[in-house]
C-alpha cells in the first residue's frame, strides 16, 4: 500500500466511488460520514446514468461490483420526450448510443442499490456519525480534520465530498456562493406492481425521462426503474456476498414548479407530510390529462418528500493545496439536465487517477492541481448548463455572475 493517506469527508456517491477507487489503487482513505447509518436518510430514487457515470463505475469499482451494478440497472433506452399537459407529444430526443456501454450508455438505477454497491468492501473505510466542523493544516503539510464528536483524523490529503452544504468548501472557498434557484420538487414513486398499475403507464412514458409541461411552466418528470432481474438472484449469481435491499419496479414521479406557485410558505411545505404533499401535487395538476392525474394519484405518499433547488455559481481558479473538493461541495447544479450524480463519479474517477500518479512519484500539488482543473471545466460547464435548461423549462433562476479574482 501506498504511504499516501487521504481523508474524505463525506460518504455520497461521489465520495464511496472515489474511497473504492483509491483503495483498488491500494491507497490508504477514510470516509468520515456525518450520518449515523447508511440508510438513515431518504436521499432519493431513480437516478440516471450516462456514459460518464458508467465508465467512472467501470475504472473505481471491482469488476464483480460492476457486474452487480450493470445487472441491477434499468435499460429504459434513450428518448427524453416532452409533451404538454394533455400529452400532445412537443419534443421527440433520442440520445445517441454509446457503443460498448451497458444500455447504450443510458441507464437507469435506484439510488439506494448503487449505494449499497459502492459501500461493499469498505466495512473498515467509513466512519459514521463523523460531522466534520474543521479542519488545520499542520507545519508539516498534511492536513488534519475535526470532528464534532471530538475526534479528529490526519493525514495527506482532505477532500471535501460533504455535499452542497459542505462545510470543508465554507473554510476552504468561503467566497464559493450556493444560491436557492427559486424551484421546489416534490419527489415521490409511483410502484408499478400489478397490471393495473403498468397499464396506466403508456409506453411513451417509460423512457428514460420524460417531461410533462403544464401553466405557468410546471411540470412532471418520470422515469422508471425496472428491473431486468430480482436483485436477490443478482446477487445470488454473481456476488453471494454481497447484500443488497430488496425492490421492485416504480416509476419516479417528480412534480417541480417555481416557489411563487406553491400556495404556502417554504416551511410550511417542509413540514407536510405524505399525504398532504400528495394532496398539494394533485391540486396543482387540477385539469391535466386524466391519465397523468392518476398516475400521480399513485405515487406512494410515505414516498414524496420536498426539495429545494440550490446551485453553485461558479468561481475562478483557486491556489491549490493539499484540501480538495467533489461533487455537490464545489459544483452543486439544478437536475435541470440530469448529470449532478454523473459528475460526481467523474470526479471520482478523475481524483483517484490524479492521486494513484502522486503516490506513484507525482508531486501531490501538481496532481491535485491537474485535477482541480479538469474537474472545474467540466463540473461548472454543467452547472452553466443545467442552470440554462432550467431557466427556459421551469423558469429557474439565472445564474449570478461568478466570481473572477484577480
């Protein structure tokens, strides 16, 4: 093993696949994870993965993991249609398949299942309930994190993966602004369990992600996730080891809308519950397409929780040193385009590339320094992105102007 050690506070997607990426590279990491558990929080369903996300799983986990991950996976191909509020079809898009990639490249996946994959074989590598609040660099370079149970741990590198309120980003680029972009999404999952249930769901619905655009520009997503094959047997087949939950298929349900359009305040929707959350979509779909209604109808209500929409506004370059940041910590962005989670595992991968060539010989700076500007040109290029489409779609904020230092 390498003498390297990193230090990667939190324990997302992006920082899980960049702990199973340093330790293929036998590079020693801990993931400080401010949760008390793995599954302590509802963060979300259906998540689709393109062909970044793909070859980022691909390079970081072991080779039985990605069989697990393909095999677990949803193919709902590749048309991102529109219509309007009656279903009249407005935009037809088919992506481009990407040849020798799992589904063309175009995946679908339930949040948890990846989870679950990513955290195999890192029983001794994540510490749960490890908040951090701090972190010194020491005279000798190395970097020493804080904890708020009164812990700490040191070592030569300190990334930054704790997500869009990362506290390691506030200490390190205080000047870093994460801005509210003015949506809210009420996210729920319709289970497609039963005929019924799939023959209220047409065809031209089940791809792999359609839009719904009613008055005022509020809308639907939906996607599926439907398995090709009972995680269990997955399991079974290809890693008996390896314990996964147990789901069945179901369709995300994604209801968004400017803040204005929701009839109360941001607390008073956080503090809903279930059925009210289900009651508030329904009455803001009031005169769609009856079938769309009662799809939404459906949704579970223990299931819809609420969200707001926040982005990153990106900034010029910084003076690297030995703290580093990944995902949501540096390019949070609107799912306006659907690859936040995607650019996190890129991220990952380009980390745990950059690092195996500095404890291979490679000056630490340099490398992190080759990363970090790699990873800004790509990771803010979509939040400028997603930031636009949510503008035209949704009416979502425009960016502020990013920050240019001198």
């Amino acid at each position: 093993m390498s003498d390297l050690h990193v230090i990667i506070a939190g324990g997302g997607l992006g920082g899980l696949a960049l702990a199973q990426g340093l330790q293929r590279a036998g590079i020693g990491v801990a993931v400080h994870e401010k949760d008390p558990t793995a599954g302590f929080r509802n963060q979300g369903y259906r998540i689709r993965i393109n062909s970044d996300g793909i070859t980022a799983l691909k390079a970081v986990l072991t080779a039985r993991a990605y069989e697990v991950f393909a095999a677990t996976a949803g193919t709902p191909g590749p048309r991102m249609d529109t219509f309007d509020h009656q279903l009249n079809l407005l935009h037809a898009q088919e992506l481009p398949p990407v040849p020798n990639l799992p589904g063309g490249g175009n995946l679908a996946v339930n949040r948890m299942t990846l989870r679950q994959i990513l955290l195999a074989g890192l029983d001794e590598v994540v510490h749960y309930g490890a908040r951090l609040t701090h972190y010194e660099t020491n005279p000798s370079g190395s970097v020493t994190a804080h904890f708020a149970d009164g812990t700490s741990a040191t070592g030569d590198v300190l990334i930054g993966a704790d997500g869009v309120n990362s506290a390691v980003r506030k200490q390190y680029l205080p000047e870093a602004q994460v801005v509210d972009a003015g949506l809210r999404l009420l996210y729920g999952k319709v289970p497609l369990a039963g005929d019924e249930a799939r023959a209220l769901v047409p065809p031209e619905l089940l791809g792999l992600w359609t839009t719904v655009v009613g008055s005022q520009r509020r809308f639907v997503g939906l996607a599926p996730v439907q398995y090709r094959e009972a995680v269990h047997e997955v399991t079974a087949r290809l890693a008996p080891g390896l314990e996964l939950s147990d789901d069945s298929d179901y369709l995300a349900c994604v209801f968004g809308a400017r803040r204005e359009q929701f009839p109360c305040t941001d607390s008073e929707l956080f503090a809903m519950n279930g059925a009210q959350l289900l009651a508030l979509t329904l009455s803001l779909v009031e005169g769609w397409h009856p079938r769309l209604v009662r799809i939404v109808a459906r949704q579970h209500p223990a299931s819809i929780f609420p969200v707001t929409v926040r982005t990153s506004v990106p900034i010029s370059p910084w003076e690297t040193t030995a703290v580093t940041l990944l995902g949501d910590a540096i390019h949070a962005m609107s799912p306006a385009i659907g690859v936040g989670a995607n650019t996190a595992l890129r991220d990952a991968r380009t980390l745990a590339d950059h690092l195996a060539q500095a404890a291979g010989g490679r000056p630490l700076t340099e490398a992190l320094r080759a990363y970090e500007q790699e990873m800004t040109g790509y990771g803010f290029d979509a939040v400028r992105d997603s930031a636009d489409r949510g503008h035209r779609l949704a009416g979502q904020d425009p960016l502020p102007s990013w920050s240019v230092q001198s």
